[in-house]
C-alpha cells in the first residue's frame, strides 16, 4: 500500500512537472504564486525580527 501511495506521489509530480513546462500559463502562475509566497514570507520574517530586536533591547530606568 506504501509503495503504491508512493508510487502515485512520484507519477503526480512528474506530470505537474511535464505540465508546468509545456504550459506557458501554468508556468507563469507557478512563478506568480512563488513570488507571492516569497513576499509574504520576507514579511513575516521582518516582523520576526523586529519583535526579536524589541524583546532584545534593555530596558531604561528613570530616575524619579
């Protein structure tokens, strides 16, 4: 059953791939998707940071 499972897996891949390569439209949709993937990702990234550098930063104490 596993390998039957992986079987189907490897078949599924390759035609995405023989798909994507032969189509213009789904290739640009493939790039569209990756690019906006990677944007969101950077910008989770940024904010990861910057609660990082916040959490980081020592506290400054007041005189009173």
């Amino acid at each position: 059953m596993e390998k039957l499972f992986c079987l189907g897996v490897a078949l599924g891949m390759v035609g995405g791939a023989l798909l994507v390569a032969n189509s213009y439209k789904a290739r640009s949709l493939v790039k569209k998707s990756q690019s906006e993937i990677m944007e969101k990702v950077n910008e989770m990234m940024d904010e990861r940071l910057k609660t990082f550098e916040d959490d980081q930063k020592p506290e400054k104490k007041t005189k009173k």
